[in-house]
C-alpha cells in the first residue's frame, strides 16, 4: 500500500512539471528521474510565514537605539527562549 502511494505522489510530480522520469517500474521504483527547474525553485522557496523581516540581532541594535529598552528586552527574552525552545 505505501508503495502505491509514493507512485502516485511520484506520478503527481512528474505530472505537475516538478520532477522529469524516464521509465516508470510500477509500483516500486522510476528509472531516470530529474528533478526540474521547477522543483529546484521549490525546494529553494521560504513560505512568507517563515520569512523574517529583520534579523533579531538587527531589531534588538534598532530597539537599542531607538531608546526603547523594555521592547528590547522583552525581544531579547523572546530570541532566548525561541532558542532554548529550538536546542
């Protein structure tokens, strides 16, 4: 059964321009399978949700000089504890 469905997602991305194969030996494998410029882009795209419009080393200098040390703060608290909750 999960041999079929990885032919079908396989199948999905040749038939959506993202990968480009050769011959397909159903239902365990593709013989000469490229992936496409297509799908490079796409692995090299980043959702905007995941975009940061400035780095937090960048917002907490502005924040700093901006004179506004209890949202620097409250940044630095953030960046610590995003990255304790990432280690």
């Amino acid at each position: 059964m999960n041999n079929i469905r990885l032919f079908d997602e396989f199948e999905w991305l040749a038939e959506t321009g993202y990968i480009r194969t050769g011959q397909s030996l159903f239902p365990y494998s593709f013989r000469d399978t490229l992936l496409t410029v297509q799908g490079l882009n796409v692995l090299k795209a980043t959702p905007k949700s995941l975009q940061l419009k400035e780095m937090v080393g960048e917002k907490l200098v502005r924040l700093v000089r901006e004179g506004s040390m209890e949202l620097a703060k409250e940044a630095a608290r953030a960046a610590v504890a995003l990255g304790v909750e990432n280690a």
